[in-house]
C-alpha cells in the first residue's frame, strides 16, 4: 500500500498504520510479496463484507463522480443482466456487427440457460421454441451468413455452419424425447459452432496497435491454451487438473500476446501456485529475486501496459485505465464476469507494471493477486472493515478498497474465483481497472481446490499458435 509517495510492506495480512506529513491513512493490506500464503476462513468472511459494503457505496459514488458514456446497448453487459459463462462473453467480443442474423441465431441458443432454470418439463416448451427459432434463421439466412465469411476463412466457416446445422437438428430430436438433461450438453455444442461461424467473419484484424508497443510480442486474434496442475491435495484425493484457458486478442493483443509469449517459453512450467484465498489464484513470481519476467536480449523486466476495450472504442485505451479516464460506468468487452476470468496483476499505482504474475478470478469479485489493488471511491462512508481495505480523506469520506497489493512487472497473472453478485458488471472493484486478456472455458472447478504450493506442470499453447507475432 502506498501513501503519499510511501509503500508500505508487512509480511502477513495485518492491520498497520502509515502516515505521512501530508496524508494520513489507516490501512488494511496485504504483504508485498508472501509467496506462500492462504487466507484463514475469518479473513474469508471479513472480505466479503468489506467488499459487499464497498461495492454498495461505491455504485453510488461512482455514478456521481464520474462521467457518463453510452456505448451502444448490444454490446454492453449491463449490471442488471452480466453474463457470467466465459465462452459466451468470448462470442459477444468477437468484432463482428451485431446485427447480423447470426448474432440472432446465437441470442435464440443461449437464451435457453435461463429456459432452464423453469422447473420440471415446462421448460421443453421454451427450449422447443428458441431452438425452432434458431432453425428458421439458418435455413432463412445461410446465404447471408456465406456472405458475411472473410474470404481466407471462408472454408472453415462454411464447415462450422454444416455442423452448426446438424447439431441442431440433433437438439430437436432431444427435445422430441424430452430429454431434458442432454439440453445443456447439445446447447452447448451448438453454440460452440456459432462462435466457429462468428469467428470466421472477423475480417483482418480491427484495430492498429500503437507505434510504441507494436514491437512487442502480440497475439493477433485468438489462442486456445492447455494448462495442467498437479493438485496435491483435494476432497478426492490428489489430482491432475487439466485447465482449458482461450486469450483474446482481439481486444487485448499486447496483454495476451505477452503472457502466450511467456507460455511459449515455458516460463510458467514447473511454477508453483503462489495464492489461492477463495478469490483468486495467483501465480507468475520467478524464484530469485526479480518479480517479474526479465528478457534475455535488454536484460531488463518486461513489463506489460495496461489495455482494455470497451464497447464504444474500436481499439483498447493503453495507459490509462477506465478510473483515470472518469468512465467507471462502462463495462469492458472483457469483464470479470466468469469464474477464471483471467489477468494481469500489477502495481496499484503503476497501470504499465504488470510482468509475469496473473491471476486467475474464481468469479467476479476479486482479489488481485500480489498487485491487485482495487480502489472503490465510497460517498459519506468509512467502510474501512476488513483485512482489505484503505481509507483516505478527501473532502468527503473517499474509501479505496484493496484487495491485494503486488509489486508485479509483466509475469504475474491471477484467475478469479467468484461471480459475485455483490460486484455486477458496471459497479465491481475490477472492471477497468485491471487487464483482462483470456477466460477458462474448461476445467474451472479445478480452480477452486487448488492449493498454495500446487505445480503447474506445464501451460502450452494447443491452437492458434500461428496469431502470435514478434515473439
């Protein structure tokens, strides 16, 4: 935690005070850098509170203060309706227009999750009629589709959409037996076909990358990614947990490209999990005494600048994040919406500082690993509680909550753990403030038994290895 130029240190959670001659604050915050470290159940329980009070006050404070902007209402996730599954928050970033029939074909799949939740076979009826609805639009549509395919991936769109085709034509069969279980599984299918058709219409790459980091290593569109963990200890028994994780280049291609590049590396490989706390998982710390990944040709740490894109920009803001910039409200294409939401972690006061470590969100609500510091600015509310949160007198009682504060430089990546309904989408502690560049699709529960001093036996990059440039 840092105060009036001053960072402050201690080697375990604990309460402390730093002062200043200009700002006094009184600080609950993490030690710098406790390799191997969990947070015991109370401390579980004081956060949720803190973070639940937070988050209140602070979609409050926020609306008020800061700046309103309205990006176009189909590609937001709003607070009221957040997509939590990260293969479908994959499908809306793909950079394709809205309003073409596939996106429609696409909304009818997915809007059988919540069919679902009716109990009993009522819900065969509203499953029955997205999943018609769905028919008629390829059978309408398919030349249109054809036609919206960027010429090189013209083939593989066309195959998509053949087994887009059967597969749907299976789901009814399912829906004629009243098979209410096979739903999910065929839904699923289904709209991994879709997002197969989307991804062939991406035309080119969207967006120029900025002269100062174009040099850097980038991933230029999408990569799919194996990650296996030896889990020491679990209520099965020790296990091998195998992790599916998609980066997204599209809307962050330095983020992403640099974390595959130190994949590719093998940088990762033999790392131990450095925090799991029921927020995050954290990794990405080098034994020895740098904090970050340091590059073999400058001799120096690599850091990675901060990156994120929302709706209303072609391209991410670089530098700055969304707190900077006074837009809080807006949700970036990449939220920490999904259970393994995954990021980068970084210096509270530095956005260009993350390195090597990343974590991992188990659902949306956040802890930072050793450089995630969230701050949530709390009108006429001291909510300092619990072992995360710093207060500051501004004017008014101005609270910036932290969870978890990390000297990070371009290697330390976390995974979050929660989908919190105390942090939606548009008022979380996370959005915009730290960089998210990939999601686990596959293989999430994994996330919540693994343990501090679980290794990583390898990452490796399974599919588009090919989008990855100046590595």
């Amino acid at each position: 935690m840092q105060v009036a130029g001053r960072r402050c240190f201690q080697p375990e959670w604990q309460y402390h005070r730093c002062s200043s001659s200009s700002t006094n604050s009184t600080a609950l915050s993490a030690s710098k850098h406790p390799k191997h470290h969990e947070s015991s159940a109370p401390f579980f329980d004081v956060v949720g509170k803190a973070v639940f009070s937070i988050a209140t006050a602070a979609s409050v404070t926020v609306t008020s203060l800061a700046l309103q902007f309205a990006p176009p209402a189909e590609a937001r996730l709003t607070a009221g309706d957040p997509i939590k599954n990260a293969s479908a928050i994959l499908r809306y970033a793909l950079p394709i227009d809205n309003k073409k029939p596939i996106r429609k074909l696409q909304g009818e799949l997915e809007s059988i999750s919540a069919a679902l939740r009716i109990p009993g076979s009522k819900s065969l009826g509203p499953v029955e009629k997205s999943v018609k609805a769905a028919r008629n639009i390829l059978n309408k549509e398919r030349a249109n589709i054809i036609k919206d395919f960027a010429p090189e991936k013209k083939e593989n769109g066309i195959a998509a959409l053949a087994s887009l085709e059967t597969a749907l034509t299976e789901f009814q069969k399912l829906i004629d037996e009243k098979d209410k279980q096979e739903v999910p599984l065929k839904q699923r299918e289904a709209l991994s076909y879709v997002g197969m058709v989307e991804e062939a219409m991406v035309q080119g790459f969207p967006f120029e990358i900025p002269k100062e980091y174009a040099d850097r290593p980038l991933l230029l569109g999408r990569a799919t990614l194996e990650m296996r963990v030896k889990c020491k200890e679990t209520p099965e028994g020790p296990q091998t947990a195998n992790l599916t994780i998609v980066l997204d280049g599209y809307n962050a291609p330095v983020s992403a490209g640099q974390f595959m590049d130190l994949v590719q590396r093998g940088f990762y490989n033999g790392m131990e999990i450095q925090r799991q706390d029921g927020f995050v998982v954290q990794t990405g710390d080098p034994e020895g005494p740098d904090e970050g990944f340091r590059d073999p040709k400058s001799g120096e740490i690599r850091t990675v600048p901060f990156e994120v894109r929302v709706p209303s920009e072609k391209a991410p803001i670089y530098d700055f994040n969304l707190e900077d910039l006074g837009r809080v409200n807006e949700t970036p294409v990449l939220p920490f919406n999904a259970y393994g939401t995954l990021a980068w972690a970084r210096n509270e006061f530095d956005n260009n500082s993350a390195s090597s470590q990343v974590v991992e969100a188990q659902v949306v609500e956040a802890q930072v690993v050793e450089a995630l510091v969230v701050e949530a600015l709390v009108v006429e509310a001291q909510v300092v509680e619990a072992q995360v949160v710093e207060a500051q007198v501004v004017e008014a009682q101005v609270v910036e909550a932290q969870v978890v504060e990390a000297q990070v430089v371009e290697a330390q990546v976390f995974f979050l753990l929660r989908e919190s309904e105390l942090t939606p989408s548009g008022s979380n502690l996370l959005d915009g403030r730290f960089a998210v560049f990939g999601y686990v699709v596959e293989g999430q529960d994994f996330l919540g038994v693994m343990k501090v001093g679980d290794n990583i036996e390898y990452i490796k990059v399974v599919d588009g290895a090919e989008n990855l440039k100046n590595a």
